[in-house]
C-alpha cells in the first residue's frame, strides 16, 4: 500500500514535491544560521570587539559538529532513501540505527577532545591573551557539554527528511532557532553572563531540539523506518561504508570550510581584532545565501536518491532541473540584496566604525558569487543522492581549502587584509567550473544505467 510519502516521491509533480521538500529545509537552514547570527549579533550589542572576535574564532570549532552530523545524517539519508526506493525497509532500519547512534558516540569524544585539549586547540585557532578566556567559555558550554544534543539535532533532521516527513525535520530545526534567539538576550544581559550566556543558550536549544526528534521517532514508530532501539544497530551489508562515503564529502566540505576560516583568522588577527570580528560577521550574513543553496541541494537529495533507485529517469532528471533553477534564482537575488545593503546590515551587529569597515568591504566581496555556490552545492548532492562518493568529495575540497587557502596567502601577500576575502569568490568560481565538467557527462550515465 502507498503511503502519502511515498505518493510525494512518486506520483507529486515534481515542481510541488521539489517545494515540499526543499521549503522546510531552507527554512531550517536559515534558522540555524540566524541562531548562530544571534550570538554574534547579542555579543555584538555588549559593544567588546574583544568578545565578537572571540565568537567568531569559535565559529569554526563549533561548526564541526556540522560536519559530524553531516557524515552520519547525509551519507544516512541517501542510503535509507534509496532502500526504501527498493523496498528494502529492513536496511533503512538498521541504516537510521547505525546513523544516531554513531553520531552520538561522535559528538562526545569530540567534546570531551576539546576539553581535555584547549590549551593547544584554543591558541591554534587564533585566540591571544585577550580571546582565549571568552574562546574557552564559549567552547565549553557549546562543545564539551553540547556537541551530542547539537550533532544529533542536525542528524535526526536528515534522517526524518530521508522518509518524507520534511516539515516535521524542519520544524525541529526551527525550534532550536527561535529558542536560540529567545534565550540569548535572557543570559547575556538578563543573567550577565555575556558571552558564556550567549555559550549556555545554543546549548540549551540545542538539547531541547533534540528531544523533540526523539518524541518524533518513538511517537510515529508505526509509519517511520527510523528507529532510537540499539539493537538494530548493524555494521553489516555495508552500511558503515555506503553511509560515510556518500556522507564524506559534505563532512570534508565543512571540514576544509574550518581550515579556511582558522586560515583567514591567523591571517586577520595579525592586523586587528576589529578585522577578525568584520570577517566574522560578514561570513555569518553571508551564510544565509550559503544555507539557502544548502538547504535547497539537501531537501531533494531524498527525492533524487528515491528514482534514481526506482528507475524512473524522467522524474530524476526533472527534480535536478527544477532544483537547480529555482536555487539560481533565489541565490543571484540575495547575492544583490546583501552587496546593496553590506554596510547597514554590518552596523547591526556592532557599531564600532573600523569593525563596520572590515565588515561591509569583505560582506561585498564573499557575496558575489552566490549563483556559482548554488550551482556547486546542487551537483555535489545530486552526486551523493545516486551514491557517488569520489566526485562531490573533489568538489567539496576544491571549494574550501583546496583553492581559497592558496589565494589567501598570495593576495595577503599582494594586497594584505583588504585582498585576503577576494580568495573566496576567486575558489567558489573554480569549484562551480569543475562541477560543470564533472557532472555533464555523469547525468548522461545516469541516464544510460537506470533506463525508464
């Protein structure tokens, strides 16, 4: 019998099943980089440079825990999306088992690694004598007390965005959001804790999101595939390899991504921390561009993965085509919104003029090249939708720290702090030429293995 999930990955046209999915997704999206813009903004309003700075030398650290859940939630998603296209629910089952329960183990050695290691972490990510008390407060709360509520909450999301249930997913990311931005004011001047406040809220919103996910999966176990019982846990029939090669290159992604902003930090603390805290804010406000590419490529890896499997060519190919228009046009509108309104947008966060100056000149910069982010990001899931693990994980290398880590070097070099941002659209624009090459010959194949 056909579920109404299943009726959205078969029978929807594709227009309206590609917006049921990719809607929730980019909503959660850009949630979860306005929680993470909240701090920033919150830290920003106690008027310490001192303290945006160390916030944004934390960003990094912190965003691992994306590339946990990513590794475990993306490489899950597609192998339980491409199960289930085949009727093989027992895999999706053992699938989501091995997902959670890996991805907690994860995000607790990592957390207990940046306790026991802060004194060489801390000062290796660009923090002096006067961050690394703010830097080792942050990454206390949000790390080695919150890093397996924030690397589950993200985990779960994919995996109940894998059985169609995308709202639900984006719900629980919305909800962590919103507690996020209520909570930050309340312990940064309500409490006085200031940026161990802003440290205290993330984790808070994330553990609360995260038992949301749980009473998700218990209360719907009758229609879900996924399951929180331990004993379904399996390493066997290759699901460990399928889950972490398809998974690897958006954790590889996020890991060069941290590379990249430790890289331009050391390079940016040499001249201020006033430098440090621009970039750090203009990459946040940027992200939102990034988390509407992201979200979009991510929504439909599940309906990508499901045809590909049931041999339904045609639905594949229109699902890529429809993504991928309407993530260029959404992308090249907020890239003008955010170059025409850098400088206001800046000020928000924190009205110190050389910081505003940083600010706006790298905010112009990074965003131009949106449209090519949207591009890239759409190929490489589609890349990890049919199980292919070599070419989105040169993709996701070339993109951060493969291209951008050179050019920042070399234009620091040739143009100091004012030439270091211009190594992102100079890296986004080469990614985006190489995913072209890669995947035209590749949808062709597609097309030829899986007749209709």
């Amino acid at each position: 019998m056909k579920t109404d999930k299943t009726e959205l990955f078969e029978k929807t046209p594709v227009p309206r099943a590609v917006l049921a999915l990719v809607i929730p997704t980019v909503i959660s999206q850009m949630i979860t980089v306005l929680y993470n813009m909240a701090d920033t903004f919150f830290i920003g309003q106690i008027g310490d440079p001192d303290q945006v700075a160390a916030a944004s030398l934390c960003l990094p650290v912190f965003l691992l825990t994306t590339g946990l859940a990513n590794l475990f939630g993306i490489g899950g998603a597609s192998l339980i999306s491409r199960s289930l296209g085949v009727g093989d629910t027992d895999k999706a089952r053992r699938t989501s088992a091995f997902c959670i329960w890996t991805a907690a183990a994860a995000g607790l050695t990592y957390g207990l690694i940046i306790f026991f290691f802060r004194s060489w972490i801390i000062p290796l990510i660009g923090a002096d004598g006067t961050t690394y008390d703010f830097c080792y407060s942050y990454l206390f709360w949000t790390l080695t007390i919150g890093a397996v509520p924030t690397v589950l909450n993200a985990d779960l999301a994919h995996l109940v965005r894998a059985e169609g249930y995308s709202s639900q997913a984006s719900f629980g990311m919305t909800l962590g959001g919103v507690l996020n931005i209520i909570l930050d004011p309340v312990f940064i001047f309500g409490f006085h804790l200031q940026i161990t406040g802003a440290a205290v809220a993330t984790m808070l919103s994330n553990a609360i999101a995260m038992v949301y996910f749980i009473a998700l999966i218990t209360s719907k176990r009758d229609k879900l595939h996924l399951t929180l019982n331990p004993r379904y846990y399996s390493v066997a029939d290759g699901i460990p390899k399928e889950v972490l090669l398809v998974g690897l290159p958006s954790s590889v992604m996020n890991l060069m991504s941290i590379f990249s902003n430790i890289t331009l930090n050391k390079l940016l603390v040499s001249y201020s921390n006033a430098a440090v805290g621009g970039i750090g804010i203009a990459k946040k406000i940027d992200m939102l561009a990034f988390a509407i590419a992201n979200g979009l490529s991510q929504g439909v890896i599940p309906l990508i993965g499901y045809n590909y499997s049931a041999r339904n060519v045609k639905r594949m190919r229109e699902s890529i085509k429809v993504t991928l228009t309407l993530s260029l046009v959404v992308t090249t509108v907020g890239a003008i919104l955010l170059f025409t309104c850098a400088n206001p947008l800046v000020r928000a966060f924190i009205d110190d003029p050389e910081t505003v100056r940083y600010g706006s000149m790298f905010q112009r910069i990074i965003c131009i090249t949106g449209p090519c982010t949207a591009i890239s990001t759409v190929i490489i899931a589609i890349f990890q939708s049919v199980g292919q693990k070599g070419k989105p994980l040169v993709l996701s290398m070339l993109r951060k720290g493969g291209l951008d880590v050179p050019f920042m070097f070399l234009l620091d070099a040739l143009r100091g702090a004012d030439g270091i941002a211009w190594a992102t659209p100079i890296a986004d624009f080469g990614s985006m030429v190489v995913a072209i090459i890669l995947f035209v010959p590749q949808l062709k194949r597609m097309s030829q293995e899986n007749p209709e």
